[in-house]
C-alpha cells in the first residue's frame, strides 16, 4: 500500500490558520510515531468545517467533528489502536457485511424481512441457525432527475446544523483534521476503537464506507468515543431501496437494531433510512 507523507508534525508552519488545539498521538500501545489527529480545544462554528476541509485538503487533511458524548470523552482517551489497523482498500465490502451477517443476523431479522414480502435471501431459504442467507449489497439509488447537491456540501450543512446551536445534542463538538485520502478512511486512519466489540480491525468497516460514498455520496462527519454519524447525499427513496440497505446497517452495527428502538430491522428502514440524509451508528 502507498501511503502519502503525513503533513500533521508540520502543521505549525502549515500555514493553516486553526484554532487553538491539540496534536494526539496516544494509543493503547503507548505514543505513536506520529500525530493521528489534530483537535481544536474549543467548540466548532458552523463556517470551520468549510474552510478547514478547502484549507486542509491541498495538505492531504480533512475535517471530522468530534464530540466527547455524555463522558466528555475526548481523542486522548479514545483507545486508539492504528497497529492493530490495516488498510480499507484490502477489504471488500460485500465479503466484510456477508461475514457479520453470519454472524449476527438473528431470526427476529428475517421475521421481519417475511413481514414485509422479502425473505432477506435470494433462495428464501435460511441455515441451520434460522438465518437467511446474506442478500447481497443494495444496489445503488437510481440517480435523481436533477443534479443533486454536493456530497461535500452536504455533509458541511449537517455540521452547520450541528454547530449552530451549542445546546443541541451534539453542542460543544470541535473541529479535527486527519490524514486522509477519503472521508471513508477517517476511522482507519486513526486507529480508531469505537467498534471494538464488533470489529477490532475498523479498516473493514471503512471498505463498506468506501462502498457506501459511492453508492449513496456519504461522508463520515462525527465521531465519538463509540459513536459515528454520516451524512448521505443521495439515500434510498423507495422502501425496497431502502429494506435491501438495512441489511448493510445491521450488519454493519447490530446495536443499532438490537438494543436501539424500535428495535425492528424493517421499521428501521422505513424512519431511519428511507429519504434520510443523516445516519447515525452506536456500538455498545
């Protein structure tokens, strides 16, 4: 794997014109050999995002809110793993969902696909276990009729609405740079853990957020200490686009359907997929 200089140890004389702010490099292996990230000490306005993904793009940076949650957890106490960390690009996203699939999908998941006319498999029949087989990636949306707004510009108009009201349910979220060749491979290229209960290696996870930006022009916006949401500038419009993705998310982030209401993979599709241009994901 190529891997392009990492510009964070000079970000001083960068140029960039950032906030006060803190470079981490703390891992649970002990200090990295470099900075992973760059976060200012203070909340985000909404104009930051914008100008620092512009500013910080030419350098090979792009921006991520961070939030510190309910623990006022931030980056320094996050459990960064990058050496245990491989490269989104070796992983492919249908193999990666396909094997969380077998391994979490539950018969409550195909009742609901049956609820619905779709027996969630392409023979309609299911393992030993009661499991359907894994359908396959949704196929991507039909384009729209016109031109639809910009995937980037979408995601800055989420982080305006985040950022614009500080007692909100993300106030106080603050501006991050990463090194990064794509908004998919944030998470990897931090190492980050949030998952760690479902997947140690979040690598594989951004191979099916590389696959979701093409499919649905997504972008990772903010992470938390466990906590991750998306902007999507181009989702499902129909509820069979949006019952075949639902598949993707729950085996994507099982917690999401299981200990999150309305606990129900087909509900799921219709309120939190269907027309909806935020996704948001939590991993216990």
């Amino acid at each position: 794997m190529a891997t392009l200089p990492n510009p964070l140890p000079d970000l001083a004389s960068s140029g960039l014109d950032l906030p006060p702010g803190s470079l981490v490099d703390g891992t649970l292996d002990g200090p990295w050999h470099e900075p992973l990230l760059w976060y200012a000490d203070g909340p985000a306005a909404p104009r930051d995002w914008t100008a620092l993904r512009t500013a910080g793009r030419r350098l090979g940076l792009l921006p991520v809110l961070i939030t510190g949650g309910a623990r006022d957890q931030w980056p320094d106490a996050w459990d960064l793993h990058p050496g245990g960390t491989s490269y989104p690009g070796d992983h492919d996203a249908d193999e990666v969902l396909a094997g969380y699939w077998t391994d979490y999908a539950h018969e409550e998941v195909d009742s609901g696909a049956e609820d619905s006319g779709d027996s969630g498999s392409d023979d309609g029949e299911g393992d030993e276990n009661g499991r359907g087989s894994w359908p396959g990636l949704a196929p991507a949306p039909a384009p729209a009729a016109e031109s639809g707004e910009d995937p980037d510009e979408a995601a800055a108009g989420l982080v305006g609405v985040i950022t614009a009201d500080p007692d909100s349910w993300l106030g106080g979220a603050r501006m991050a740079l990463v090194p990064a060749r794509r908004s998919a491979d944030i998470p990897a290229s931090i190492g980050w853990s949030g998952p760690m209960n479902h997947e140690n290696d979040v690598a594989r996870l951004c191979a099916v957020l590389r696959s979701w930006e093409d499919r649905y022009d997504a972008r990772v916006v903010v992470l938390g200490f466990d906590t991750m949401i998306v902007s999507v500038g181009r989702p499902p419009t129909t509820p069979e686009e949006a019952r075949a993705l639902a598949a993707e998310h729950y085996a994507f982030c099982p917690d999401n359907i299981d200990q999150s209401p309305p606990y129900d993979l087909e509900v799921y599709a219709q309120k939190r997929l269907l027309d909806q241009e935020v996704w948001s994901f939590w991993w216990d």
